[in-house]
C-alpha cells in the first residue's frame, strides 16, 4: 500500500525532494511576515470570488479574514518562522482540519490555479522562492487528496506523530 506521500507525489508529479525543498532556505527570513500577509489575502480574494459556485461553496462557512490568518500563519511557521499557527491553534494536522471538506482532484487543481496566480501577483517573491513555495503547494493539494480518499473508504489516517503513541483505550 503507497503512503500519502507517494500518493501525493504520484498525483503531483513532485517529488518530495522538490516538494520539501522549501526546508533549504528559510523562506520566512527572506520574504517577511507581511508577503505572506500579502500572498493569503490575494489568494483568499481569489478564493472568495470565484466564478464557480462549487468551488465557493467549499469555504462558506469560514469567515475569509480567518482563512487568511489561518493560511498565512501556517505558511510562516512551516516556511521557517515562528510557530504562530500552532501557537494559536495546535498541531496543523492537516488532514485532520481539511477532513470537513471534499478535497478532490478538481478541488486541488482549482486551489492551486488562485495560489499560482496569487504567487505570480506577489511582487516580493523571487522566481526560485516561487518553484519551491509552488511545488511544496502542489504536492500538499495532493497529499490532501490521498487523505480524502482514505477518509471516502472510512480509514483512519494517523500521522506520523501517533505511530509510537499507545492506543487510547
């Protein structure tokens, strides 16, 4: 059975070397708080005017300035900043908070067409920070998807972080 890695990278076409090649430059240090401001409210704008109604209606019941802030710290804190997501709001757990929503293929392909141009709106990020920020996304979207199929078959998805934990009873 492939890992939600290797399904992420099978869906992608990243690899994870270039999906996590966002860990060789502390992307945080070089661009600031305030581009990733920037980035989340351009591509949340995006987001919250999409023509497609279905694409729209998977964030109806976030507040847009939330999702910002939620995205925005996230970014930062994966991208080598501080940990202002996690502070705020636990572990990321990705799957666990993307669980409520479909995250499929055509979903994945719709949220990284507003990040792409969001990113290629975003005067402060060099060409290189872009391809890596760019690759880490696509695979992520991905990896997102393999977890909604797991949770489509009614499986369980335990990070990597339960694997020594032992069972609740």
């Amino acid at each position: 059975m492939q890992s939600l890695q290797q399904k992420a990278s099978e869906y992608s076409g990243i690899n994870t070397d270039d999906a996590f090649g966002i860990d060789d430059t502390n992307l945080f240090e070089k661009l600031g708080l305030q581009t990733f401001i920037d980035l989340s409210s351009d591509f949340y704008t995006r987001v919250y005017d999409d023509e497609e109604e279905w694409f729209r209606s998977i964030f109806a019941n976030s507040k847009k300035e939330d999702a910002i802030q939620n995205q925005y710290e996230f970014f930062v804190q994966r991208m080598g900043g501080p940990p202002m997501f996690s502070q705020r709001r636990g572990h990321p757990a990705l799957i666990a908070r993307h669980r409520p929503f479909s995250v499929t293929h055509q979903a994945a392909e719709r949220w990284l067409h507003h990040m792409q141009q969001a990113l290629d709106t975003t005067p402060k990020i060099d060409s290189d920070s872009k391809t890596k920020m760019m690759n880490f996304f696509r695979h992520t979207a991905f990896f997102l998807v393999a977890g909604d199929e797991l949770k489509s078959r009614n499986q369980s998805v335990a990070c990597k972080h339960a694997a020594n934990k032992p069972p609740e009873e």
